[in-house]
C-alpha cells in the first residue's frame, strides 16, 4: 500500500528575523521543523519539505514542488500564516492553483492520526 503523500511548505529558518527571540537560532528552528517532519514519517506519511524565502524566488520554488507530483495533502506553515498578514500569500494562494485537485479541510485535527 503507497503512503499518503504530504508536501510541508514553510520559510526557511535562515530566511528568518529572529532577532525577537535571541533564545532560538536557524538552526533550532531547522531541528524542530525536522523532528515534526519525522514524527508525520513515522506515523506512516511520506513527508516532502519545500522550505522558501519571502522573496522572487518563493512563489516558483513552491510551484516547482507542488507540481513535481500529485500529493495527498499540502500543509502550510505557521511561517507563512503568520502575521495575519502574510495569511493567503501568494506561496498559499500557489499551492492552491498549482497542485492537482485533492481533498481539501476547512479544519486540522490537533494531532496527525496514522493513514489506514
């Protein structure tokens, strides 16, 4: 049986202002996006990482990867929906247009629950 496939688009921590919390470098964000990847793994998701800047380049490294394949599932990350902002943005707005239709969620359960 195929996994269900999860594309995770978020900002890349090195892209990132953290100068508000000097207590977390790139690197520790970098960790824990992984650690959270690796926990959708082991629940039995085949997890893709598409992690992009707020610049030029953005919209077309998303598109790149939402096109790359047909995927089960497209998150978005809190990066990208916040500040209230950057909500819709045109990373979200992509993902939306350029992948193939899949089902879509007006909520997300509070934890990922195992595939079938």
């Amino acid at each position: 049986m195929t996994k269900p496939s999860v594309l995770a688009i978020g900002l890349d921590p090195a892209c990132v202002d953290l100068s508000v919390l000097p207590q977390f470098t790139p690197e520790l964000v970098r960790s824990y996006i992984d650690a959270q990847l690796e926990g959708l793994r082991t629940l039995g998701y085949d997890v893709e990482s598409c992690l992009i800047d707020l610049g030029d380049t953005a919209e077309p490294v998303a598109t790149a990867a939402l096109r790359a394949k047909r995927y089960d599932c497209v998150v978005i990350g809190a990066g990208l929906r916040e500040p209230p902002e950057r909500c819709c943005s045109r990373p979200s707005s992509t993902s939306y247009t350029a992948s193939p239709p899949m089902p879509r969620s007006a909520s997300t359960p509070a934890r990922p629950t195992p595939p079938p």
